[in-house]
C-alpha cells in the first residue's frame, strides 16, 4: 500500500491573464489592486483608491482611474 500522493504543478498563469484592465475592478472594501507598481487599496466607506507615489505622497483614485491606468491583481516588475 502506497501512501504518496501524486500532485502536479499549477500551471503558471500567462502575464494577459493577469491583466485585468478590461475587467472590473473589485467591489469589497479592503480589496488590494496593484498600478504601476504601487499597491492601492480600496476605502470602504468613500469609493475610492488610495496608496502612495514614488516620494510616499499619498494619492488617491476613482475606480475610473484605475481602469484608465491599468490595474493587475499581482505585482508586475
């Protein structure tokens, strides 16, 4: 009797996939969405988008502008 279990990798996911720029963006407060390289989280009570620049600045975005810019749910380098 043999107790090894047989698992196989999970297939990379390909960078398009990743890319939801087309979809919608998440509705749940908290949720986490990355743009050009910075994360942004979304504020629950004012429907918007906040995260920082470059110099740690704070921004904030609407679900519009995120689209506009393009938003993946993973970091890309």
């Amino acid at each position: 009797m043999s107790t090894t279990t047989e698992t196989k990798p999970e297939p990379a996911m390909p960078r398009a996939a990743r890319t939801t720029s087309t979809s919608a963006l998440p509705t749940a407060p908290c949720s986490v969405v990355w743009s050009k390289g910075h994360a942004y989280v979304l504020e629950g009570f004012r429907a918007r988008w906040v995260g920082v620049d470059d110099r740690g600045r704070p921004q904030a975005f609407t679900g519009a502008d995120l689209q506009r810019r393009g938003w993946t749910y993973t970091r890309s380098n």
